[in-house]
C-alpha cells in the first residue's frame, strides 16, 4: 500500500484502521523515541498515541491528502515536536496528561481558548444526550463523515431522513446544553445567599 | 435563551459549510452587530468543539486498548543484557547486514529512496507555539503551531505570508521543509537558495535540505555537490552526509 492509499483508508475507515497504522510503525517510532529523547516506554507510548491522533486528525479535516515523505517521516516529525515543545514548557521530560493536550492542541484554537467551566457544561449535556444520537453527531463532526457515509453507517432511510435526524439530535443538545447552564446559574446564586 | 428557527438555520449551515454568498454576508453582518445571534453561534462551536473532543478521548481509548492487547501478545522491552538476547542480536547483524548490503545497491540506483531514507522535517526549534491574545502574534503563533501538528499547507501559506513583512531565517528553513514535504519542490528549493544566501545562520542546514531537494528531483549531481562540501565539513551533518554521498554516488 503507497503513502496515499494509507491516507485515503484511514480518511474512509474508522478506529480499525487507524489501529493498523498504529500497530504499523508502534515499534520503530518507540525504540526510536526512546533512544533519541531518554524517555520511559510508558511516556513513548502516551507521545506515541498523541502522535497517530494528530495524524488522524490532519487527515479527516483535510490537511493532510498526500504525502511527498513516508508516514514514518511524518510521524517522527510530528513525535519530535511533541517531545520538544514538552521539553521547552518543562525543562525536562515530564509526563504528558493526554486527555488535557488533546484539548489544548486538538479542541482550542491558539487565540480563543474555550472557557474549561463553558466545556465541561457541554461534555455534561453530550453525555446525557443518548445514543444514536451521540454517534451520529461523532460520525458528522469528529469522523467528517459525509450525509449519504451516515446514512450508510447507520441505516437510515434516505439523506434526508439522516439530515433531519442530525439537525433534531443538534436541537436536543443544545437544549441539554441550556439547562446545564440554568442548572449552573443556579447553583452559582444559590451559593452566595 | 430563545433563538429564531431562522438563526438556528443559518448557524448550522455555517458550521456545516453550506452558505451561500448570500446567507454569508449576512451571516457576517449579524455576528458584528447582533450580541444574541453572536452568542448562539458561540454556543454552536463549544458543543461541536465538546463533540470533537469526545470523539478524540474515544479515539485514545481504542489506541490505549490496543497497546495494553499489544503489550500481551508482543511484549516490547527496550532493555538489554540477557545471553538469550545477545544470540538473538547476533544472528540479527548477519541477517541485517546481508539485507543492509542488498539495499544499498537498490539505493544507488533511486534517488527516491534515499531521499525517504534521509528526510526527517526539521523541528521547530524557533518559537514556542504557545497561545496569544495578541492579534499581531496570532498570525506567527498559527504558523509554527499548523508546522508542529504536521499541518504543512496551512503552515506553509502562513509562513510564506509571513516573510513578506519579516524575514527571519527559521521561519525560512520550516517554510522549505513544508514545501518540501508538500511536494513543491521548486518552492523549497529557491526557500533554501534564499536562506543560504540572505542569511548568515542556518547555512548548513538550508544546504543539507537543497541537496535533499536536488535528490527528489533527481538531479543527483547537484546534490553530490553540496553533500561533498558537507562532507568536508566537521559540522553535524558532516557524518550524514559522507554517508548520503557515498549511497548516491
């Protein structure tokens, strides 16, 4: 398989094939990481995960259609600036809390972070939200599947049915999201009788 | 807080890339001039961005998942020292000396696969790509923050936007190293011409990346020259590019 049937895969696949690039090159890029940097096995494979999932994430928002370099090229591009902006911010090799990077790389945008209470109010509505509905939404916005791929994938009827369901699990969200915030604004006031 | 079908609508077509040039200009003209409007589209973004992010967890679950399965079914130790493993590494060498040796003769004859071989993007060793409130620095924080996350196009137009007002060779040497990995191979080279003739740092780097360029290129007598003068060099990439040399000759 050539640089770019990798890339047109993982675009068209899901977690099953960014698993087999992960399992692809996990050797390599650790015995490489670790040598290279003196890190543990344990923080290769953390910077290792970040690593496939930025990766990932290049791919599904379109930045990334073809590769004049190997995969491997690009991924041990991408571990190395991983490891040095850990080792600019730090000092020394510290221990990455990955679900917190992948906000601050992969969620906020350099000028406008989003408010951590605002963002844990909307993970809250989005877990109460349900399925199908968690996953259709994933699938549209995380996944960037198209319409006519969910329709697919999840067995609606027509486009249209898919459309419309996406747009009424949008509606039920937001509401989620609204009495979140009541819920907050709440709490807030009546703390401070 | 209530917000109109109407707006609701637009919102989600904005966020879903289906505008118009029409429902465009107004959308732009509600988001400077109506607070509530503005406020729901702000809303919109939190739960898309709380959508994605929950989607990436998910994603690092499956991953954390499969190494827990991987580490089971194929332990990886990065120590060394048993007798075992010294046999083993020893019928190793042989075995990747016999291969190294049938490779370099494949490597001779393919510039390609040199260049693959000898390619790693140069890290940003130039800014921290932190985060800025100031809109000036937006703009160069975007840049070295699209160059780190492997995101070249956006990196590359940044860069290349950037230069024009401030021309600094470490944007220079990274915007090279994107057109190279773009595959704009005319635009790196004349960024490392550049860089090797404007600036006073960064020389050798901007010529071991212009021999890279020469090699994908295929003019392999170009990138002779320059590896030679490396060579000759004590520099860091002297080692480097004794070795590239050799396989191209």
């Amino acid at each position: 398989m050539n640089q770019d049937e990798i890339i047109q895969k993982i675009k068209s696949g899901g977690q099953t094939e960014l698993g087999l690039v992960y399992e692809e090159y996990r050797e390599e890029f650790l015995r490489w990481l670790v040598k290279e940097f003196n890190c543990s096995l344990d923080d290769g494979k953390d910077i290792y995960q970040l690593t496939i999932l930025i990766f990932h994430d290049n791919i599904r928002l379109g930045k990334l259609e073809h590769l004049v370099s190997s995969v491997k090229t690009y991924l041990f591009g991408i571990g190395k600036n991983i490891v040095k902006e850990n080792l600019r911010k730090e000092k020394r090799f510290i221990p990455i809390s990955k679900e917190k990077w992948l906000k601050e790389n992969l969620i906020d945008e350099p000028t406008n972070k989003i408010d951590d209470a605002v963002f844990e109010r909307a993970k809250n509505a989005l877990s109460k939200l349900g399925q199908p509905c968690q996953r259709l939404i994933e699938l549209f916005y995380y996944e960037k599947k198209s319409i006519p791929e969910i329709t697919l994938a999840m067995n609606y009827k027509n486009p249209e049915t898919a459309k419309n369901q996406k747009c009424k699990c949008m509606a039920r969200l937001r509401k989620l999201f609204d009495e979140e915030t009541e819920q907050n604004t709440f709490a807030i006031n009546h703390e401070s009788l | 807080m209530n917000h109109s079908e109407a707006d609701i609508t637009l919102v989600e077509k904005y966020f879903d890339a289906e505008l118009n040039d029409a429902e465009l200009k107004n959308f732009t003209m509600r988001m400077e001039s109506d607070e509530n409007f503005k406020s729901l589209v702000e809303q919109e973004k939190v739960l898309i961005a709380a959508i994605r992010y929950e989607g990436a967890v998910s994603s690092l679950k499956y991953l954390e998942d499969l190494e827990s399965k991987l580490q089971k079914e194929t332990p990886l130790s990065l120590s060394s020292g048993s007798r075992k493993l010294y046999y083993y590494a020893a019928a190793a060498v042989v075995g990747i000396t016999i291969a190294a040796a049938v490779f370099m003769n494949t490597l001779k004859d393919n510039p390609e696969e040199l260049f693959q071989a000898y390619f790693t993007p140069y890290p940003n060793m130039f800014e921290a790509a932190t985060r800025s409130n100031e809109s000036v620095e937006s703009k160069r924080t975007d840049a070295f923050r699209a160059y780190e996350r492997g995101d070249y196009q956006e990196a590359a137009s940044l860069f290349k936007d950037l230069l024009k007002d401030n021309n600094e060779a470490g944007m220079l040497l990274l915007l090279g190293n994107s057109n190279l990995i773009l595959g704009n191979i005319k635009e790196a080279k004349e960024n490392f011409i550049a860089l090797n003739k404007d600036f006073d740092e960064l020389d050798m780097q901007a010529k071991w990346y212009l021999s890279l360029c020469y090699l994908k290129s295929g003019e392999t007598e170009k990138a002779r020259a320059i590896l030679k003068e490396l060579g000759d060099t004590e520099i860091s990439y002297a080692t480097k590019a004794r070795e590239l040399l050799e396989k191209v000759n």
